[in-house]
C-alpha cells in the first residue's frame, strides 16, 4: 500500500488520470447533492425527532436569555449529547420556507454530503485520486451511511465531525513536526465537534496516541531522544490554539460540557452503562434483551449490512496496514497514517465485543466507523489496480467491472428500498427479504409517514369524513410523535385500539398482525415495513405481539 500513485490506471498522460478521477468525483457529489435535494422529503421523523427539536428549542432559548433558562442543561438525557445539529435546523428553518422536521432532512442531506466530500479529499490525500474516486464511490452507495445522514441527528452529523478530525490527524502526521496554521484549525474544529456531539469523539486521542508510535519511534532514531522530545514538543505547543478553539465549539454545540470540568468524564461514565429500562430487540431470529447483546451482535451486522464489494476490499485494506507495520521500505509517516485509520475503522468495534455494552438499533451508534472503513477500501482499491499495471496489466479492465458490478449491487438496493435504505442487508444476508426474519429492519419508525399518506390518501379517495363532533382516532404501534405529525391535525393518536377508527402498525415483532381489513401496505422487496387496517367495530385489545417493557 506504500507504493501507491496517481497512475493506477494505465495511461500515457499522468494528469489526465488525476483530473479525470477528481472531475468524476465532484461530479458524482453533484449528482449526490441533485438526488438529495430532490428526495429529502420522502424522508419520515424517526423515535427522536420530535424530542430533539424540542432539546434545539430549549438550547436557543438559553442562548437568548444570556443562560438565565437552563432547561436545556436538564433535558431529558439529551444534555449530555451535543445539541449542534438540533441548533442549526432550528435557525435554518427560522430563514427558509420548509416545514421544521424538512428542515431538518434538508441539513441533513447538506451534513452528509459534507462528509462525502471530507472523506474524498481524506482517500485523496492518502491514496492519490483514484483511491479518493474508489472512497467516495464505496461511500456514497453504502445504504447505511447514505440513509442515515437524512434521518439520524446525533450519530451521522457525529461521523461526518469524526472524520474532519481524522482528516486533520493525517494531515498533522504529513507535516509533523511543523504543522500548518490549517492542519491545526482542522484539528481543533474536528475535535470540538465529534465531542460536542458524543463523548465518544475521545477516541480520537486513542487513535493518535497509538497511531503516532511508528512516527515517534522514527523520530528518536533518526533525531535522538532530546530532539525528538523537543520536536515533540513544539507540535504539541502549536497545537494549543486549535485545541482552545476546538474547546470553544464543543462549548457551543454542547454547553453542558463546559459547566463543570468533570461533566464530560460523568457523560462517559453515564454513557458507559445502560441508562434506561431494558427492552428487547431481534437478533439473530431471537429476541435478546439490549444489555445482553452477544459480542457478536456488531461484526454479525456489519458483515450482513456493508456491500459487499466494501467488506471485501476493507479486509484487503486492514491486512495491508498491518502488514506494512513490519516493511521497511514504507516510511514511518505512512506507517502512522495507515494505522491511524485501521484504528479509527475498527477500534471501536473491538471494545464494543470486549466491553459488551448496551447494544441495540442495530449498527447506528457506529455509523462514524464507515468512513475510514471506505477510505481503507478505496485505497486498497487503488494499490490493487497499480499492482496489476505493473504485474498483470491486462487484468485491469477485469478488475475495473468487478469493482463496477460490486458498486451496482447496492446501488440497486437502495433504490428499491428508497427511502428506507438505512434497512438495507447486502447478498449475504439474502436482502432484506431474508434478513427480515432475524433481524430487525426499520426500528426508526420511518414507513409511518408513508402509511400516513396512504391513509388520508385513501379516505379522500373514498369520501370519508371523520364522525361528526371528533376527530378520526388512529390507534399507533410505532413512534407515536412522528406519526402525529404525519398525519396531521385532523387525527388524534394514541395506544388505545378499542376506541380507535384505524390502526397503524410497524412490520416489527413487536407489533401484531391484525385480523381487519387493511386499508395500507407499505412494503418494499416483499417486506411489510407498515400497515394501516380499519378496526370500526371491531375489538382488538392491544396492537402489541409482546408486553410492553
């Protein structure tokens, strides 16, 4: 992987490469940037949607009154999480014409596809342009992360924050021991953000700390132990102001943080254990209660949920890191820098199955692992195609629709599972249409909004009124908030399915197949993500297939 160029493909005019890769990139985050715009709508409030627009609403407010209201500062448990997204839709949507939680879709779109971007320049900057090309490919059409940036405010704007500060650490192992003024802003931004988004952003320090010892090690052999301490020194002295100024915006984004010193070590003592009363979820085909998850639980998602073509060129990517650690003709700076990200893309990972926390919602909590993963697939990608120019060039084109067929897969995927692609099981877990058996697929809630289109759809079209005197009255298994705002205001919701009129339920275990005439389906490749039925005179008792927690 030390030996990677610009000229992976093979072409007699080197910058024709470069500019090629880089135009097809941006061009392929133009593309991105259309569809996003043009889709964000289809996009429904998941669980916390509406309690996070109410932490965004209590943060302003404290802003406004000069910190006299601290509501915010004791909001539910979201006060230990960083409230910078929640903020910034507030504000946006106080200045565009877009309904609140569209808003919020619409900034998510704009998060995400500034992490599409970050993520390129970071593969670039690695591997050279063919691997930045490869990286934003595998990343893009990785349904995970592409239907998560929607939808997700706490863990997609805190990947898109993790990787800037990645990007600023592989900038700062390029330029040790004299840093520029930018690498050192990047890594104050990065930081601020990824903590003032989750505690977890820490891991950082662990990445660097780890990361940096082929450097350091280099740096005392070559410069002697008194130089290298100094040198050692100075990087950390400059780094000062961008570390000032990273605690500057972890403090704004999380104001909670800086009230007292020891509130983030009490948000990751809190976070470390599990903070609410326990439920169960589906794995594996059974139910396991969340804090009993098996270490399995996370390498068995990431292996069923990442593309394939992803996992196969991630494998190639941590076995080639690994194996450079004992090469002696790869430099100690690329030794950092490949380390680094190895560690950002699976650390985290490895104490999740030694530490056995809560587990649950599948893979969401780390989302901000994809990244580097895809930057390690894209420049295993390019060492690849380099290695068959200068070994076996007429495999090229072979490997180039390999790559091609690998892409398409989930491609095709998220088109048929638009906009639930956050649901999506690669090959390997046979689709969703097999995964949906084992495993659970829309725990957001997110086909509510669809069922409760189909509903007033379906009433308009019979010509049917609510009862004179009432609202109509819709019984809901599922995120509740959510499907009030989706419905809107001539429905009342509730539990209570006695007195309701309909019925609106997730394809979740949890909720019950109903024996009444079902008035919406929505279902994508076989799958049942939600049902309206009309109950009218009919009992149903309860829409819930297991007790309540």
């Amino acid at each position: 992987m030390s030996s990677i160029t610009t000229s992976a493909l093979d072409t007699p005019v080197r910058r024709s490469v470069e500019r090629t890769c880089d135009d097809l990139a941006i061009l392929l985050l133009a593309v991105v940037a259309i569809v996003a715009g043009l889709t964000f709508r289809d996009y429904g409030l998941g669980w916390d949607d509406y309690t996070h627009a109410e932490y965004a609403d209590l943060l302003l407010r404290m802003y406004g009154s000069g910190f006299k209201d601290t509501g915010a500062l004791s909001f539910a448990n979201l006060y230990m999480y960083g409230g910078g997204f929640d903020m910034a839709a507030a504000l946006l949507h106080k200045i565009i014409p877009l309904e609140l939680f569209e808003t919020r879709r619409l900034l998510g779109a704009v998060v995400g596809l500034i992490g599409l971007a970050v993520t390129w320049r970071l593969a670039r900057r690695v591997g050279g342009p063919l691997a930045g090309l490869a990286t934003l490919l595998l990343l893009a059409l990785c349904p995970t992360f592409y239907g998560h940036m929607f939808m997700n405010p706490k863990d997609a704007p805190f990947a898109v924050s993790m990787v800037i500060l990645i990007l600023g650490l592989v900038r700062l192992a390029e330029e040790y021991p004299a840093p520029s003024p930018r690498t050192v802003l990047i890594v104050g931004l990065g930081a601020g953000l990824s903590i003032g988004c989750r505690i977890l952003g820490g891991l950082a320090l662990v990445y660097a700390i780890v990361g940096f010892v082929p450097l350091l090690i280099e740096e005392v052999r070559k410069q002697g132990p008194r130089e290298a301490i100094r040198r050692f020194a100075h990087v950390v002295y400059v780094l000062l102001p961008g570390l000032a100024f990273g605690y500057l915006v972890m403090g704004l984004v999380w104001p909670w943080s800086i009230m007292e010193a020891d509130h983030p070590f009490k948000a990751l003592t809190y976070f470390s254990h599990f903070f609410e009363k326990p439920w169960k979820e589906m794995f594996d085909g059974a139910l396991v209660s969340v804090p009993d998850m098996p270490w399995s639980y996370l390498p068995t998602l990431f292996a069923l949920q990442l593309p394939e073509v992803l996992l196969g060129l991630l494998v190639a990517g941590i076995v080639g890191s690994f194996t450079s650690l004992s090469r002696l003709d790869v430099t100690a700076r690329r030794k950092t820098i490949l380390l680094m990200l190895t560690l950002a893309a699976t650390l985290p990972l490895v104490i999740a199955m030694v530490k056995r926390p809560a587990l649950y919602n599948g893979i969401r909590h780390f989302v901000f692992v994809i990244p580097p993963m895809a930057v390690l697939a894209g420049v295993s990608f390019a060492w690849g195609m380099n290695w068959l120019k200068d070994h076996h060039r007429r495999w090229q084109p072979a490997a180039l629709a390999v790559f091609t067929f690998g892409l398409l897969l989930p491609l095709s995927e998220m088109i048929r599972l638009h906009p639930y692609e956050y649901t999506h099981f690669n090959h390997i877990a046979g689709t969703v249409r097999a995964a949906d058996n084992y495993f659970m697929l829309d725990y957001w809630g997110l086909a509510l909004k669809q069922a409760s289109d189909g509903l007033r759809q379906e009433l308009i079209e019979r010509q049917e009124f609510a009862p004179q005197g009432r609202k109509w009255k819709v019984a809901v298994c599922g995120p509740q908030r959510p499907a009030q705002v989706a419905l809107g205001p001539d429905f009342t919701i509730g539990w209570d399915s006695q007195s309701a009129d309909f019925a609106m339920t997730l394809g979740e275990f949890y909720c019950k197949g109903l024996t009444a005439p079902v008035m919406v389906e929505i279902k994508r490749d076989d799958v049942v993500f939600a049902r309206v039925y009309d109950i009218r005179g009919r009992p149903i008792p309860t829409l819930l297939a297991i007790p309540a927690p």
